[in-house]
C-alpha cells in the first residue's frame, strides 16, 4: 500500500516537512509494510519558500530587485507562486503515483 502524505503547516508551531515527517511515522508504526511518501505544501503564504525549496527549487530573488511597486510586487509574487505551487504539487503526485 502508498500512502502519501502532503499536508501543509501548522501554523506558529511545525513547518510542513515535520508535520509530514511526524504523520509519516506515525503510519509506518501503524502500517509496517506501507510505503509512505512524504511532501511538504504550502497556499502561498508562510512556508511556500521552504516548500518550494524542498521541492527542488534552487534560487530564491527578492522581486523588488525586479519591480520597485511593492504592491505590484506583491500581487505578482502571489500569483507565481500560487501557479508554482500547483505545478510543483501535480509533478510531485505524478511521480508518486508513477513511481517514479
């Protein structure tokens, strides 16, 4: 049996990647032969860097380096890192469920 885990933070307390990690053993103490894989999310807010970063993504730049209008800035940030976070979340469960 796969089980996959992707829950996002606990807010003020746990980063997505240990609250994934403290599920997983909890079912691998539940489920000895389950295979469990774990992945870390994030809606776009606190969390998302250390997601994404977990995910693969290298290189972080502060967009006001780009785009002086904090507010544009900001509405723009949103935006890419909610599509990013979708497009991150559909490969990684793609591989899960492929094995690969």
């Amino acid at each position: 049996m796969k089980i996959v885990v992707a829950p996002d933070k606990f807010k003020g307390s746990l980063p997505a990647t240990k609250v994934a990690a403290a599920i997983a053993a909890g079912l691998r103490a539940g489920r000895p032969g389950a295979e469990v894989v774990t992945i870390g999310v994030a809606d776009g807010g606190e969390g998302t860097v250390d997601a994404a970063v977990a995910a693969g993504i290298a290189a972080v730049y502060p967009l006001t380096d780009l785009e002086p209008d904090l507010e544009r800035c900001r509405t723009e940030a949103d935006r890419l890192l909610r599509r990013t976070g979708q497009m991150i979340a559909r490969d990684r469960l793609a591989e899960v469920a492929t094995g690969a």
